[in-house]
C-alpha cells in the first residue's frame, strides 16, 4: 500500500505487509507516547477532527496522536453545530474543509459516508467509524494490542483463537478486526452472540473461504472456553430500531471473576473496544474484573495512541523524519506505556 497522501477508509485496503509497516511505525512513537522525547515533525499542520457521533476515546485519541507529531487540531463534535444540518452535502462540506485543513478525521452514523466524504476531499481523509459498518483504526490497534499480548506469551497472530462476544452485528469494530485477522493463518474465530445479532453473513463467508474455523455460539461459557483472546462488546443500542429492542440484550452476556475463572484458560487476555456500559444489569464485564492482570482494555487504549499517531506519520509522509524533529522534555512527568 502507498501511504503518502492516501485515504484509510477500510481495513480492505490493508495487506500483511501494510500492517507489519504501520506497527513498525508505532513502535518507534513510544517515547513521544510516554513524553520522554517531543517530536514537532507535523508543525504548522492541521488536522480537522469531525465527529458526528458521540465518541470520547477515537476523537480524543486522533487529537493526541496529532498533537504530539507537532501539528493542531480543530474539531467539530456534534451534527448540529455543523452546515450538514443546514442541508449541506457531504460533498460540499469536504470540498471546503478540506481547503482548510491538512487532513481530516471523520465519524458519521451512516456506512459508506466517510467514502462518501472522502471522494470529494482534497486531502487524506481517516475514517473513524461510519454507522455499523467499519472502523479501521480500532482494529489496527485491536490488532496491534493482540500482537504485543500475544509476544509476551511467546506466540504470533498466526493459529489465533479468538472468541467475540456480543453485539456482532451492529459492533464495527469487530467487523473490521474480523477482516484483518483473515489476513492472518488458521485463525479459529468463536462467535458468541444471539441470533438476531450474528456477525453479518457476508463477513462469516469471508473468513470461511479464506481458510478460517468459524464456530458460533448462543450460549457464553462453551464460546470462551479455549481461546487465546475475549474480544467483548457492548449492546449497539443506538443502532436499534427502539430502545425496547436493544434492551432485550443489554448485559445478556456478562463476565465476571467467576465466570472467567471457571470457563477460561488462565492466559486467556480479555479486551473490549470500549466504552462499556456500566449501568445496572447491563454491563458486559463486570468490576470485579478491573484489577485482573489479562484485563487489557486500558492497555488497549494507550495504543490506540501510537496506532494513530503512525497513520498520521504515514499518511503524511514523515514516518521516516520523526526523529529529525526531536527533542527531550523540559519537564519531569513521563508516562508508562504498557
């Protein structure tokens, strides 16, 4: 893949070798991640940052990532605080903000929007989740974080069991890391979900004909047992056509201490894309679980941070001048970065 001025709508547009080159990439943005070093590589670029769904991580997250690559951010974070509830179209909307911007970061509720948008950009556009369809960079850092999980256990991607519990139909984030982890060899992917919210017919039919196990599951104890990783996720409720029926399966499928400890082998890591619901009877996993070493949902967070900081590098052209631009903190406080 050509990365210099390019959209990032789809994981389909990602190869194996695409992949390995932006987790190369963030690798190196740990020390800028931990603010040991500050790099100003991005200085004098601007970023528009255009949220049109609720979001705190992804939109949060972009700007970091941005920020600390030396470049500026301008955000807009509700529809109608934008010309689009004026009746602007899409199209006129990227033609004109593009003009002002350096690169665009996109969240919209409804699938193919952001390509939409993108098509009539002038500049890179990042999709940052369209409606129940994709959400490319939440599966790289899925990705990435199950990749350093795994290292640590001595294991690769490759012969991945992998076990995703919830909401598969409206859940992008797992229709997307579905289709990067078919990249990968002999993955056995455990679907765990009710009927009426199965991953997509059309994605189980990808993962079987490139060669994968799909097994699937209405029950959670047999779908997460034996599993490398427990990728959870929450109801979509706002995808609902009525919040009567979301509430049919709001904390359905709950893991707890208990649970875990009983179904699950010891090393078995437990994620989930966030943000998880943590009202009453509804949550997907329970606090119980907050202090529990294979808990890696913040740990996924953090790379959330050096994921989309190497998109930006990337697109933008300085993934290889980084460094260049360099310097140490003038100020005590670093991070830890797991």
């Amino acid at each position: 893949m050509e990365f210099v001025g390019s959209h990032v709508l789809s994981v389909d547009q990602f190869d194996r070798g695409a992949i390995q080159r932006i987790f190369a990439v963030a690798d190196e943005m740990a020390p800028y991640a931990r603010r040991e070093r500050i790099t100003r590589v991005l200085e004098g670029a601007i970023l528009s940052n255009m949220f049109f769904e609720p979001s705190t991580r992804t939109r949060i997250s972009f700007g970091c990532a941005f920020n600390m690559l030396g470049g500026e951010v301008r955000e807009t974070t509700e529809l109608k605080s934008s010309a689009l509830a004026k009746g602007e179209s899409l199209q006129d909307t990227a033609r004109v903000l593009s003009g002002y911007s350096d690169v665009i970061v996109m969240r919209h509720y409804e699938a193919g929007s952001v390509a939409e948008f993108a098509r009539a950009s002038r500049v890179p556009v990042l999709n940052a989740g369209d409606g129940p369809n994709e959400h490319p960079s939440q599966a790289l850092l899925d990705l990435y974080t199950i990749r350093k999980e795994l290292k640590s256990r001595d294991r690769g991607v490759d012969g991945l069991r992998i076990a995703l519990v919830g909401d598969l139909k409206y859940g992008r984030a797992v229709h997307s890391l579905c289709k990067l982890l078919a990249l990968y060899d002999n993955v056995h992917y455990k679907l765990v979900a009710p009927p009426e919210l199965g991953l997509p017919g059309s994605i189980v039919d990808e993962l079987r004909s490139a060669g994968h196990v799909v097994s699937e599951y209405s029950q959670l104890q047999p779908g997460i047992d034996h599993v490398d990783i427990l990728y959870v996720t929450r109801t979509q409720e706002e995808r609902f056509p009525s919040q009567a029926e979301a509430d049919r399966y709001r904390g359905l499928f709950r893991l707890n201490q208990a649970i875990y400890t009983q179904h699950c082998e010891p090393n078995t890591v437990i994620m989930h894309p966030l943000p998880r619901d943590s009202r009453a009877q509804a949550q997907e996993l329970d606090d119980d679980l907050i202090e529990h070493p294979n808990l890696a949902i913040f740990r996924q967070t953090d790379n959330g941070i050096l994921v989309r900081m190497a998109l930006f590098a990337l697109v933008m052209g300085v993934a290889d001048r980084v460094h260049e631009y360099a310097r140490p903190v003038t100020w005590a406080t670093t991070r830890r970065f797991a």
